[in-house]
C-alpha cells in the first residue's frame, strides 16, 4: 500500500493537478510552495503567451527548482508554467492575430504547453474559423515531445483530425481535459493514446462519470480547472481536497483501491512534468 504524501497543506494521496489555470492566480507562488511541500506539482496552464510569460517570469523570481528537475530526482516540482492559446480568446480583434503570432514564437522552447484547442459552443462559434486556423498553427509550432492540455467543446473531431495532420497526436502526450465529446469520439481518443485528466466538475455529470470509469488506468490524470477568475488568491486547502475527492470518486467508478489508482496518477503526471 501507498504512503499518503504529506505536507504542510496536510495529507493528499495525489498531490498532481494537471490542468490549472496559474495566471489567474493572484499568488501563484502560494499555489507552487503547496504542491511542492506535498511533493507534487500543477501544470498551471495560461489563457495566452502574455499570461505565460508574466507566470514563467515570477515562478523564476521565487528561486524554485527550473522546470522537470524536482520531479526527475523525486521532489515536489510544484506549479510549471504551460504555455496557451485558450480559443476564447481568439475572437476578440487584432489582438488575436499577434496572440497566435507569439505563441508560435515561444512554442518551440515550451514543452508544457496549454490550454490550447477548440470551442464550438454558443458563446464562442462565431469565432470557430478562427480558432481552427490558430490551432493549426499552434500544432504545427509544437516541437515534438511536448505535453498538450487541450480544450474541447463541440469539436472533438476535428481537434483529433487537427493533432493527427500535424504529427502531433504521434509525437506529443496529448491530454483532453474534461473530456465532453461523444463516445465515438472518446473511443477515437482513447485509440490514440491519448491522456485524460479528469475533475470535480467533469465528475458531476453521469456521462462524465462513465468517461472516467473507461478511461485506461496510466492515461487517467487528475484536475481542478481553477480558479474560475482571474486574480483568485490559492487556496491550498480546497485545491488539494478537490483532487483528493475526484481520486476516489474515480477509484470507486472502477472498483480500485485508492491507493492503487494514486500510484499510477503521480507516476503518470510526474512523467509528463519532467519533460
């Protein structure tokens, strides 16, 4: 049986939040020193390369362990920096064009990179041409090895079509946080290889449920998706007890120890932190 990783914050069995948003933090210090105390770590994803360069810089400035080092020698690499083209933020005028524009430039030396993908929702599918030819772009500026987060709204498909165009969905890790397509589409991905992370609010919903509970063991990560604002203060003790409460939420759908499942969780989320 697994040893319960402790720290200041207190005890969780997977300390590993792969997908937060660490720009919208207001402290993302406080939110790197709480994973790395309970010898985990966050991929904190960015709406946009600003958000990923104003986070890269200050996590620099607080001295910590650089980028997949901790986790490689057995530490906690607390919060790292991903970096994002979120598609909402693409239809929003000519500052589109010179996120798109940036990104491509930072992507090549970025192996964590999201939140990156497609939104055919209502509020966003006016913008959807937009998205997909910023998407193609970003998918082709990823160097080979990288981790994606990707979003997903209406558009599993064609992000899967998007990934496998560009070499991507071979060469990268490609995660689907909070998986909303159709089982088709789940199959698809799950065909792939590709990863799932999978939280609170995804565990909400029956489909949900049921997407968690096929999603292979070693491909099943774990998440947050917060703050739901920008400029949110970290709050160590719900971020750690959400994880805590979707691992066993999941365990349970599979008939899985906990601590079975925790093992595979940070085994996994460490190896893609590291790269």
């Amino acid at each position: 049986m697994t040893a319960v990783v402790s720290g200041a914050e207190g005890a969780c069995l997977a300390p590993f939040d792969m997908h937060l948003h660490g720009d919208w933090f207001s402290d993302p210090r406080a939110c790197s020193a709480s994973f790395a105390a309970a010898g985990g770590g966050a991929l904190g994803c960015t709406v946009e390369p600003a958000g990923y360069e104003g986070l890269a810089a200050e996590l620099a400035d607080e001295g910590r362990v650089p980028d997949g080092e901790a986790a490689r020698e057995g530490g906690g690499p607390g919060l790292v920096p991903a970096l994002g083209l979120h598609p909402w933020c693409l239809g929003e005028g000519s500052d589109a064009g010179r996120r798109v524009e940036r990104f491509c430039e930072l992507a090549g030396g970025c192996r964590l990179v999201g939140e990156v993908g497609l939104d055919r929702g209502r509020a966003h599918r006016q913008a959807f041409d937009a998205q997909v030819a910023a998407f193609r772009r970003a998918c082709d500026a990823v160097a080979p090895g990288s981790v994606l987060s990707i979003h997903s709204v209406g558009a599993a498909g064609e992000v899967l079509d998007i990934l496998g165009e560009s070499g991507r969905l071979a060469d990268c890790a490609c995660v689907f946080h909070w998986f909303s397509g159709t089982s088709d589409e789940l199959a698809r991905a799950r065909g792939a290889g590709c990863l799932f992370s999978v939280g609170p609010l995804m565990l909400r919903s029956r489909r949900g449920r049921e997407y968690a509970r096929q999603v292979p063991v070693g491909r099943l990560l774990l998440e947050t998706d917060l703050p739901e604002h920008p400029g949110t203060a970290w709050d160590a003790g719900a971020g750690l007890s959400a994880l805590d409460g979707a691992l066993a939420t999941v365990a349970a759908l599979k008939g899985v120890e906990p601590e079975a499942l925790a093992d595979a969780v940070r085994r996994a989320s460490r190896g893609l932190l590291s790269r």
